[in-house]
C-alpha cells in the first residue's frame, strides 16, 4: 500500500514537471510581455525567449520593414509627393497635407521617430508603386530573412484585415539584418530630427534611447488596443550587442532594461578563433599555410567556456590553389555546431605565433577549448 501511494505521488509529480516545465533561463524572471526574445547581434544567439514563434499581432514595429525597404530603395533622396489616401491613414500622424512634396528621407524620419501611419501609406506608394507591390516587397524580403512566423499586409501595422501578424523571434531577425545597414541604423538611433519641410523638431517617442537607458542605440514603439504594447530595442556595452523584441507587454520599458542587464551580466562576447594563420595542420601539404581571414565571436558565460571545442577539417587536396577554401574550422557548443569558418591556403610559408586559433584569448582558453581534426 506505502509502494502504491508513493507511486502515485511520484506520478503526479512528474506530470505536473511535464505541464509546468522548470524555467531553462533560470537567471532571467520578471518579464510581463507574453513573448519575448533577448537576441545577440553579431552571432544571432537567443540567450532568452518566452513563447519567440508565436505569430501575433505586432502594430508599429512593422514600421522597421518599412523604413528598411526605403532606406534600401535607393531613393531617400527623392521627393515624395503625398496623396489623398497618406493623408486619410488612421492613427499616429506626422500632419503631411495632400500635395505635398517631402524627401522620401524626412518621411522615413517621420516613421521612425514619430511613428506616422501617413508617412507610412507616403513611403509605400512611393517605393512600392502602391500598397499591394509594397506589401508584397514586405513579404519577399520577410523571406529572404528566413522570418518564418510573419506575414504583411500593410506598412504600418494596423490591425486591418488580421492577416498582419510576426512573432517576437522574427522581429529580432529583421532587427538584426536591418542593423547591419548603416543608413538604417542613423535613423533607428536618432533622438531628434529637424525636417527642413517642419518648422519644429521630431522627438523620438522610445523613451530608453532618449533618457531611460544608456546603452540604447535603437528602437521602435507600437501599440494598438489588440496588439498591446509592442517594442524593439538594441544596446551595446562591452562589444555586446544586444536586441530585445516584446510583444504584448504591460512593463514593456522594464522588460527590456531588466533583459539587457541580464544579458550584458551574464554573457561576454568571446573571441573563440582569431585570423591569420593556422597551425593546427599537421599534413606536410598545410603545415604552415593555411590561415583563416576572419576572427569568430560568440557570446559565452564564464560556465560555457570549457563547453567549447573547435572541430577542424581539412580537405585532402594533392595541391591546392593559392587563396582556395581547404577546409572548415567549427565551433561546438554542447556538441552542437553554432559557428565557422572557412580555412583557406597560401602558398607562401606562414608564420604562425600562436598554438591555435587565438592571441588575445590564448592564455584564458587555452585549457578550455579542445581541436579535433577530421580529413
């Protein structure tokens, strides 16, 4: 009878541990947003996420698309001529008057910083030709991105039709290839803007970048009543950049100072493989001329590091060509391959000043990182 019962117990037990699994980001608590994704720029890594594939309603920070795709037009020069249609957008304006003639730059200014749904409906039927090509620029590039979790159907995020929908990981996916483009990123951490066709400056309304967090290089607000609170935020500290998307948030500032303070505390951004020349080749063919030409970073707590091995494989080539690719360098974490890359050859000798792949970290890793060689 004791047997049966504590049977019975350790069963409920481990049902309830099936329902209400243990938190795997134990370090991170308090967040009010109902999804929500910490994401390191450089690598991509999500070091925090709460429901991150859930499609749902995103209102304004669609605007980052937007302003994406007209930043990449080309055209941020031109003059917009604004329509009836621009001038009749609900919600959030920046006043444009029917047949007015605005630099495409200053509306995207607009957009960003003041979060105007007329300079939204400006920019697509400038850019796109009309709301549907922009719609479907929207998706093709969306695509592109690998954003899996989203579809558009306007340029502002209006709730509208209710096919309009992205999730917390997806946004962190745009924001993160949008950031890489430095036209988009003046915008995106401009705190205020004079329009030579506005008598008054525009005040960007994300409150971390002007005041609250200094680390805030970025940002867009949105809100709609179904929607919620919706915020994109990027701050950098230490080399670390970081992005932060919440959806649906009742403490959205908080979400996103608590997150970056979580991620800057807890992560470092680690140099695991350095350039230059390799000398982990033992084959008389690449002993001392093969190199790698880009340095590889990934954001590592101090508990990880010993976690971390390097993988090389070369390619078995009777003579390779100068500057040709002869293999790959991969790094595991957990067993799990997260980063690479290329190894290429010289013909010339190469003169290696390091046991492996690093300068900087060799004293620190040394012990740490272990190399397999394959091939």
């Amino acid at each position: 009878m004791l047997f049966k019962t504590s049977l019975s117990v350790l069963c409920i037990a481990c049902l309830c541990f099936c329902l209400f699994p243990l938190d795997t980001y134990a370090g991170f608590q308090n967040v009010s947003a109902r999804n929500a994704v910490l994401m390191e720029q450089k690598s991509g890594r999500v070091l925090y996420e709460k429901l991150p594939h859930e499609s749902e309603k995103i209102a304004s920070i669609t605007k980052i698309m937007t302003a994406l795709l007209a930043v990449e037009s080309g055209k941020m020069q031109e003059k917009v001529t604004i329509s009836n249609t621009a001038v009749r957008s609900e919600g959030s304006s920046i006043y444009l008057k029917p047949g007015d003639k605005v630099k495409l730059e200053d509306l995207v200014y607009g957009l960003m910083l003041r979060s105007g749904n007329d300079a939204a409906q400006a920019i697509a039927e400038h850019v796109g030709g009309s709301i549907e090509g922009f719609v479907y620029l929207m998706n093709e590039k969306a695509a592109a991105i690998g954003m899996k979790d989203t579809h558009f159907s306007n340029p502002s995020g209006l709730d509208g039709d209710g096919k309009h929908y992205s999730s917390a990981y997806d946004m962190a996916l745009l924001t993160r290839y949008a950031m890489n483009n430095e036209a988009f990123r003046k915008v995106f951490g401009t705190k205020k803007y004079q329009s030579e066709s506005w008598d008054y400056p525009w005040k960007n309304k994300h409150k971390l970048l002007t005041f609250m967090y200094e680390n805030t290089t970025g940002g867009k607000t949105g809100f709609t009543k179904k929607a919620g609170r919706t915020l994109v935020t990027t701050a950098s500290k230490d080399g670390l950049d970081l992005i932060v998307v919440t959806l649906d948030a009742s403490s959205d500032w908080d979400d996103h100072m608590y997150l970056f303070d979580q991620g800057f505390k807890q992560y470092d951004l680690t140099k695991v493989m350095d350039k230059g020349a390799l000398a982990a080749a033992e084959d008389k063919t690449y002993k001392g001329h093969v190199y790698i030409k880009n340095e590889l970073s990934y954001p590592l707590k101090d508990e990880e590091k010993k976690d971390v091995k390097i993988d090389i494989e070369l390619f078995k080539k009777k003579q390779p060509h100068d500057g040709e690719i002869v293999g790959k360098a991969t790094m595991k974490l957990d067993g799990e391959s997260v980063g690479s890359r290329n190894i290429f050859y010289s013909k010339k000798k190469l003169f290696v000043t390091t046991g492996i792949l690093w300068h900087d970290f060799k004293e620190v890793l040394a012990s740490m990182i272990g190399v397999t060689y394959n091939g």
